[in-house]
C-alpha cells in the first residue's frame, strides 16, 4: 500500500516522568514488547500513580539489521521509583517533530521512513547521535485502545529535535 503522511507539526512538550519496562528485542520481535503496556498498567495503579496519556513506545537504540532497545511504558503524574518489575526515566522537554498515523500498525516503518525524509528535506535535526542509533526521545504513542481494528489504530509518533 502506497500512502502518503500528513504535513508533521513540531510541537514544544514539557518534561514528563515515565515508567515502563526495557526490552532488547530485533525487528521480528517487535510485538513482544507491547505485552508489557498490562504489568507497566499495574504497576501504576499498584503504587499510587497516575498514567498521563496512552501508552508508549521509546526507542532509545535502533539497530534495524540486529537489536533495538525499546521501552515499553506510560508517562505518569510524578517521577517514581524503580524496583524490578519497571524502570523508571523522564522524557525530556523541548520541541518534538510529530505526526498522527490511522492505519495498520505494520504501516509505522514506511510512516517513520517518510517523517525521517521530511526532517531531512526540512533542515531539522533530532536529538540522536549522528547515525540515528541513539535518541533522546524517539516514541510511538498508541492513542487507540488495542482492542480496536488495528486497521484503524491512531498512533502518534513523536521524534525530540536538537536544541
């Protein structure tokens, strides 16, 4: 399927405390990590936090032909303290080039594909090292409750911008 992403915005986001668990995990195992957003969710409610908005995915290395690291979590109310069921970090403030994809989630590598190309063509520069294996805040908010038609699922994806 040939699609083309909406214009993306850049939009300045506050600081904001997370909670989630760490995965080291390849392309084809890229499911795996979403089974943790249920045991993060608990771990919330267990400790008395509240989740800020949907949940997400952070990558913070990308290795497309051997392992990604990627944490699995919700931004809360307050910072928290890790155990060993969750890390805990802070996203980090500042300005976030986004877009809003509707569609099948196998869609986010040409989505992601296209926003890359579109910072490039527009002069904007992310927070990552220069070869885009480590970034600051590289994420995929899931808006849409899992239960929906994946065929239909909103998800976010915000990428931090060099100061």
């Amino acid at each position: 399927m040939t699609f083309t992403i909406d214009t993306p915005e850049i939009v300045d986001a506050p600081e904001m405390p997370w909670v989630g668990v760490r995965h080291r995990v390849t392309m084809q195992q890229m499911d795996q990590p979403a089974q943790s957003f249920a045991t993060v969710a608990a771990w919330i409610a267990e400790h008395g936090a509240t989740s800020e908005g949907p949940p997400f995915y952070k990558y913070e290395v990308i290795d497309m032909e051997a392992e990604l690291t990627v944490v699995a979590g919700f931004a809360v109310d307050e910072p928290q303290q890790p155990d060993d069921t969750v890390f805990v970090g802070t996203l980090p403030a500042g300005r976030y080039l986004t877009v809003t994809h509707v569609g099948h989630p196998q869609d986010l590598v040409e989505v992601t594909r296209q926003l890359l190309e579109y910072a490039a063509s527009n002069g904007l520069t992310f927070d990552c090292t220069p070869d885009q294996r480590e970034w600051a805040a590289r994420l995929e908010f899931y808006v849409s409750d899992e239960s929906a038609d994946m065929t239909t699922w909103e998800t976010e994806l915000a990428f931090k911008l060099a100061d």
